[in-house]
C-alpha cells in the first residue's frame, strides 16, 4: 500500500482531508509510529504494519428518519473504506484494440475510463459528496426505491479531453456526483454547464412553472 501511485496517494489524502475538514479525529500509525496521515514522511518509509483509525464522535442520529440515519452512516463508512481502496492495486480497465464497430458513444466512454483507468475516482468522489446529485439534491433510492440504492453517476468538472494522461484527479474538486437527468444537461454544451449554471436553471424553472 505505501508502494501506491501518485493518484491513489492523492485519493488517499483527499478523502482523509475531507474527513478532517468535517470535524473527524484520525490516528494513523506505519510500523508503530503515530504519524499525521496527510503529511509527506507516510510515503517515506516502506509500511510493514500500518493502522488507520477514524473517529467523529457523536453522529446526528436516532432522530426518527432510519433514512437519513443510513445514509450518514454510510457516507462515513464509505470514505474510510475509500481511503483504503485508493491504495490498494488495481488491475487497469482493458480497452479494446481497435474501437471501430462499437455502438455510438463507446469512443468516448474509452476515453473517461483512461482517465479514471480504475474506481477509486468514483469510490474517493462518492465518499466525499454523498450519493445525492449536487444540482438537484435528488437521492435516487428515495425516489425509486431500494432497487436504485448508490445508483448516481460521477461527472468530471474538468472535461476529460483538455486533461493529460498523467492528470492527478482530486475527487473533492474534479467529481460530483449528478443524477442521469442533471449529468446529461450538463453535457448539452461544450465545454459542460458548470454546475452553479445547472442549479440556476433549476431554480429559473422553478419560479416560473413552480416545478422543480
């Protein structure tokens, strides 16, 4: 795990500085000395034993919404597993050879998953904003039930083809979470609608129809 790339150090860091930022203690500890997980001496040395442990105290729960006590939970339980998969090797999404003959779009969904190359990017993302769509704050399980739980896909603030391959992604600034409806909205431009432009047509549509 110390042996990890660029990119899954950087998950790693920015999950964990997310965690910090909303109030967790962490304690984290390579070969049985406590060191701080975000700073450059993690990567120093090689880990023959390491332990990471994330604590936040008392959660909001219990209130009488088993929903939104689930979510919570998970939500935190996800970014310390998400720590730990940013790390761990993964073996690289194969891509077709020859791209020709596939249905339309294929194209482009090889080049996202060069970028992404594993799914760490989505784990890191989700575990950081939560499975609801940042425009619209639709939970698609409360929607559609139990048969759409975790169903919400990951948009790249960046588009992937003004990025190099060599691009470090930060899940808290480069992927949000967007439902399909507001994901292809996005994408009705290029470059995509922002997502402070999504939200404004949201509300614009809202004040005029009262639908929204």
């Amino acid at each position: 795990m110390s042996e990890a790339d660029d990119s899954g150090r950087a998950l790693f860091s920015g999950v964990l500085a997310q965690c910090r930022s909303d109030g967790a203690d962490l304690e984290f500890s390579i070969n049985g000395k406590q060191v701080d997980p975000l700073s450059a001496e993690v990567w120093a040395v090689p880990w023959g034993e390491v332990s990471l442990a994330l604590r936040r105290g008392m959660l909001a729960i219990n209130t009488g919404d088993d929903a939104q006590d689930e979510a919570l939970l998970f939500q935190w339980t996800a970014r310390l597993a998400a720590a730990v998969l940013a790390l761990l090797p993964l073996e690289p999404i194969e891509e077709p050879e020859n791209p020709l003959g596939l249905p339309e779009g294929a194209v482009s969904r090889i080049e996202v998953n060069r970028y992404e190359r594993d799914r760490r990017n989505r784990a890191a993302a989700l575990a950081i904003h939560g499975l609801s769509c940042k425009a619209c704050e639709l939970d698609m399980s409360k929607r559609y039930g139990a048969a759409a739980a975790g169903f919400i896909e990951v948009h790249h603030t960046t588009p992937v083809s003004t990025v190099g391959a060599g691009y470090i992604i930060n899940p808290r600034t480069d992927l949000l979470p967007l439902c399909p409806n507001c994901h292809g909205v996005a994408h009705r431009r290029t470059p995509p609608y922002s997502l402070e432009e999504i939200r404004l047509m949201l509300a614009t549509q809202k004040a005029q129809t009262g639908v929204g």
